[in-house]
C-alpha cells in the first residue's frame, strides 16, 4: 500500500527569479552579443517541452543563497572601457584641430574667459558632468567677442616705499606723529594731544603736511588713515595752497594709478584683460582718499577741483567701481561734493571739458558707458553733468557738453538718431557696443523735457514723439534674433525691452489710451475726456430711497 504523497511532486515557491514569474523580460531572455557578432557559442542541452520549469528553490530543499550563482557578464567590460578611451581621444583631438584654427583670430589665454561664470555654474549644478561639452556648444552657438576694458590702476602696481621722515626741531610737539612704530602712532593718535595741538597752533609745518599725505596712500592702519584724513582737514589754508594739481596727480600715481592720467588729449591704449587683473589687490588707502576728496572738497583751488573731477570721471571708465559697492559709494560721495565745489560761471566750461576728455581717451562706447552709470542721479549737478555726457556721447560731439540740454535737445533728435547706420542691425553688429548706445540713449532723453501742461498741442506732440521713439526701438528689438544661447544678443534685447517701456510708462505724460474696436484713428478727443468721466461717476451713483410716510 502506498503512502498517499508518494506521488505528489514537492511544493514549488514561486519566486522573483523564476524564468515565467517576470513574463519573459529577463535578463537571460535577451540574445547573446557574442550570437549578434556571428560567434559560435555551445548550444544548451536539449530540454523537454513537457517538462515543468524548474525551480530556484523549493519548500522541501535546503536554502541556498543567490548569490553563489553570480551571472557573468553578457557584454566585455575591457572592450567598453577600450571604446570609451578611444572616444575620449577623438574628441581631445576634435578640440586641438578647432583650437588651432581659431588661434589666429584669438589668444588661447582668452578664449571662455565671457563664460566662465556659466561654466562654474555648470560644475555646481550637474558635479561636472559633460560641462566641457555644454561649454563647447555655447561657444559654437556665438563666437567669443573679447570684450576691451579700460584699467585706469597699473596692473604691476607695486606699493611705494615710505617717505622719509621729516626733520623737525628738537622739541617739537608734531614728534608725536614721526617717532615710533604704527602701534605707537595709534596710541598717540587715539590720545587727542595732535588734535589739540593742530587747534592751538592753527596749522602743521608743510613738511608735515606733505609727509602725512604721502603716507595716507600706503599706510595700512585704518585708525591711523582716519586720523591722518582729520587733521589735513583741520588745516585748510594749506589744503588751498599746497593741494595743487600737479600734487593730486602725484598722490593718483602713488595710489597706483597708470602714467595714462597725464594724457588728456590722446586716446589711451585698452587691454583685453579684464577685472581679474586687480585679484586680491587692497583697495582700503583709495577709499581713505575718497574720503579725504570729499572733506576738503570746499577748502580745495578751483583748479584743483576741476582736476579731481575730471580724474575721477575718468577712473569711473573702469569697470572696478561697478564690482566694488563700497569703492562706488566712496566714489559718489567724492564725486557729488567735488562737482558742487565747483563756481556756477564755471561750469558748463567744465562740462565740456570734461566730455572732451573722456570722449577723446576712449573710444569704446561699453567703456565710456561706465562712467555714466556711476554718476549718482539725487544731485542735481551730477544729473545735469550725466546728461550732457550723454548726448555727447549720443552724437559725438564733444562742444554739446558746454550746452544745457533742454536748448537743443529733443526726442525728435533721438528719433532721428535712430535712423543711422550704428543702430541698424547686420551680420557685422556688435551687441555689446549697441546695447552702450541704447543705455546713452536712455540717459540723454531722461525726462523728455515735456512741455508747459497748459498747451494742450504740445503735450500731444510730445507724447506722439515719445510713441515714436518707443516704436523704433520695438523694431529693433525685433531684428535681433537671440536664439540659441547667444547672450550678448540678449542682453542688448533686454536693454531695449525696458527702455521703450520706461519711455511709455514714465516718460509719456499720460497713459496711453486704450482703444476699442469702435474707435477711428484721429477722432480721440481727449478734452472731452474728462466731461465724459464725470458724466458716467454722476450716471452709475446710488439713488437714495425715498423715505416713506408714516
């Protein structure tokens, strides 16, 4: 008699490694390479098609792991890693072959310097992967254009030694600032005897003088530069006659400024370098100066001032101003009390010559634009010189800057200024020079100079120049085709977008009217315009009830 599960077959467990759990999508299931390459390969043994699938495991058996069984590989990891070096020298050697020829048109150090800040993004974001290759594109996408930048400080700048000490009598008091180390300066500076010294004696020796202005250019304790700034200001009378501009220019080149100061009617050489020339470079004495400007900016010669002026419009021509906040606020300070210090009967002389200067040392208009942007606008006369800048600029004439702008200047001139050959867009434009005259258009218009609200004709006059402008740069903005990670191209499509809208929304002494579909050209009737608002406020206000009787 046989026992009921003899005949039984043992209990299968189906499994995730089953050949028909997964629906056939295995991983055996797909055809060998080496089959695909017309290798032989030993065929399998003959299995029977009636034959139950065996298992992986089953209930009755013993666990076995399933990593004992570890499958080998279906593809040749040494072919790949052989194909994948093999294509990293095809590219390595597609990059040497395209480098060399564009070596003529451009040195290798500048080559990705306008996408470096892109390509550190790219390693941020995706750890590096393919950044050489994105890199690659965008610069197949828009040839590199090396952009000229104005240095006005000496790259090589190296700080001067000190000066030699003055020899001052025995017993004199003014020791106090010569004797000792600069940790023994401090102390006698913090201690308030120099000060009540300078007050009693109403003045230092003029070597002394001299001395302390040498030494506030490379003197590296703020303290003591502060206190050096306190006390030349405490001496006006020989601020006026030792602060010459002959001995302004000296303290310029001692502070590093470049020999290209002295000349005044000579266009100055550019470099293709740009602000990285002044890495790790101590700005703190310039600020000190800056601030030493702007404290004796009253006690200063007319001359004197004139000359600070021009030389710090020229400095703002550098790039420098605009990457340092703290340097630009120093820098407006200085340049707003210098500007006010100068006569009123002296200043459309130096307002012109002032453009004549900038616009015959730089050609470049992306370099001149700086100067303008660092022009602080809350003064008046910084607005005023600003502006005639400008339209100096705008039209290439240096005598416009002796000029007030609102007895030639109208929006008319600009539209017409539009219609020449440097704002038409061609193949041969450069973006980075339009995108500066759109900026130099914006600031030369300013406020339009809009007629007396009292003329009804003018104002419509004025607002329909005002369209017309904002139109024109609207067809511009049109020609620029900016697809395909083109920036400059961008950039100059963005500054054109927010000039037509400023010109529309702030410039236009009244909004636009909106027009509907029943309106005919050349029939609006803006006098009646405010009839028919108090006519419709009377027509949709409430009606009181009328009360009723008891």
């Amino acid at each position: 008699m046989h026992h009921p599960h003899a005949l039984v077959a043992p209990l299968e467990i189906g499994a995730s490694d089953d050949e028909a759990s997964d629906g056939g999508f295995s991983d055996d299931s797909l055809e060998d390479l080496s089959a695909l390459l017309g290798r032989g390969r030993p065929n399998p043994a003959a299995q029977n098609l009636f034959d139950t699938p065996r298992a992986k495991r089953t209930a009755t058996g013993p666990f076995v792991s399933p990593f004992k069984a570890v499958p080998k590989h279906k593809f040749d990891l040494k072919a790949l890693a052989k194909d994948a070096r093999l294509d990293n020298a095809l590219n390595a050697s597609s990059l040497k072959a395209t480098a060399s020829t564009d070596a003529a048109e451009l040195p290798s150090s500048q080559r990705g310097e306008e996408f470096d800040l892109a390509f550190a993004d790219i390693v941020k974001e995706k750890s590096g992967q393919d950044a050489h290759k994105v890199l690659r594109a965008v610069q197949r996408a828009e040839p590199i254009r090396s952009q000229t930048w104005y240095c006005f400080f000496d790259k090589d700048y190296k700080v001067p030694p000190s000066t030699p000490v003055p020899k001052l009598p025995e017993k004199s008091p003014w020791k106090l600032l010569t004797q000792g180390n600069s940790a023994a300066r401090e102390r006698n500076l913090t201690s308030g005897v120099p000060q009540s010294i300078l007050a009693k004696n109403g003045g230092l020796p003029d070597s002394l003088f001299e001395w302390i202005l040498d030494e506030l250019c490379i003197e590296r304790s703020p303290l003591i530069r502060r206190e050096y700034c306190d006390i030349i200001y405490g001496c006006p009378n020989q601020v006026e006659r030792l602060l010459t501009p002959e001995r302004l220019e000296e303290l310029f080149l001692r502070l590093g400024a470049s020999e290209d100061i002295m000349f005044r009617d000579s266009e100055i050489p550019v470099s293709k370098t740009n602000h990285e020339s002044y890495q790790d470079r101590d700005w703190s004495n310039l600020e000190s100066f800056l601030a030493l400007l702007s404290m004796i900016s009253r006690h200063l010669p007319a001359v004197s001032a004139i000359y600070a002026s021009h030389t710090l419009l020229r400095m703002s021509m550098d790039k420098l101003l605009i990457y340092n906040i703290d340097l630009l606020t120093m820098y407006e300070d200085a340049i707003e009390k210098l500007v006010n210090a100068i006569a009123s009967s002296s200043w459309d002389s130096f307002c012109g010559d002032a453009c004549s200067i900038l616009r015959t040392t730089i050609k470049a208009q992306h370099i001149r634009v700086n100067a303008l942007q660092c022009l602080p606008i809350r003064n008046a006369r910084t607005h005023d010189l600003r502006r005639r800048l400008a339209i100096s600029f705008l039209f290439d004439d240096s005598s416009l800057g002796s000029r007030h702008s609102e007895e030639f200047f109208t929006v008319r001139s600009a539209i017409d200024r539009l219609d020449k050959d440097d704002f038409n867009i061609t193949s041969q434009t450069d973006f980075a020079e339009l995108k500066a005259m759109i900026i130099i258009l914006d600031i030369a218009v300013d406020d339009g100079c809009p007629p007396e609200p009292s003329s009804l004709e003018d104002e419509q006059q004025f607002n329909q120049d005002i369209d017309e402008l904002a139109t024109k740069l609207r067809e511009i903005w049109r020609k620029i085709n900016d697809s395909g990670m083109k920036i400059t191209r961008t950039e100059a499509k963005s500054v054109i977008e927010w000039v037509q809208q400023r010109l529309s929304n702030t410039v236009r002494t009244r909004r636009k009217a909106k027009k509907s579909i029943f309106d005919l050209p050349g029939h609006e009737d803006l006098a009646s315009l405010p009839k028919q608002q108090e006519y419709m406020a009377k027509f949709f206000r409430k009606i009181p009830k009328p009360q009723s009787r008891e």
